[in-house]
C-alpha cells in the first residue's frame, strides 16, 4: 500500500483516494480485514474500476467487502446508518475508500457521532 496514501480516521480504520481491484491483494498484504467502497460507480467515468471488479479482487485477496456509495456534498440519515451498522459489523482493521479520501472520513465521523 506504500503508492497509496491512507489517513487514519481511527485506530484501527484508514481512509484513502479510489482504491483498484490491483490494490486489494496489497490491502490484505498490509494486515486490513475489510473494505468499505464509498464511491459510485462510473463517479469518475469509465476508467474508474467497478464496485463489482474491486468486491472479486477483494474477495480474492480474503478481504470482506462492502459498497456503500453516497455523494460527496451529502450523505442521507440512512447512510450514515448503514456505515454504523458496517463499523460495527466488518472485521478492523478497516479501509475505507472514494476518490480523495474526504467524503469516507465524513461518513466515518457522522456514523461514529450516531453512537455517542
């Protein structure tokens, strides 16, 4: 994961710009147990890598999988309770993605304040 540049958001779940199918084995390789896609499919038009390439290279790689795409300029209530419920639920270390790495960190911090 060394090309890829990961922010932590917490101690045991990173985010990071649009992940490929390539990447997944070097995810696991790195010791994360999950990935959470948040980026829509064709966001940034035809060379952006498939949710469904990336969920076979993840699977491949022994990595669980999850897509949870939402927009950059908001995230709905029911969003945000869809990534609680998969922060309580996937295996950490845990790697979420979208194209610069902002809107998972969002995401990530809205789902946590649901908890609190």
């Amino acid at each position: 994961m060394s090309q890829v540049s990961l922010q932590p958001i917490a101690e045991d779940v990173y985010a990071a710009p649009q992940l490929t199918p390539e990447t997944m084995a070097s995810a696991a390789e790195a010791g994360f147990k999950a990935v959470i896609n948040n980026r829509p499919d064709m966001e940034g038009g035809p060379d952006q890598p498939t949710s469904a390439s990336i969920e076979a290279a993840a699977q491949a790689a022994g990595l669980q999988y999850a897509y949870l795409p939402v927009q950059g300029g908001y995230q709905s209530p029911e969003e945000i309770a869809q990534c609680a419920a998969l922060l309580k639920t996937l295996p950490r270390p845990l790697l979420m993605f979208c194209r610069s790495g902002a809107r998972s960190t969002k995401l990530y911090m809205q789902a946590i304040a649901l908890d609190q």
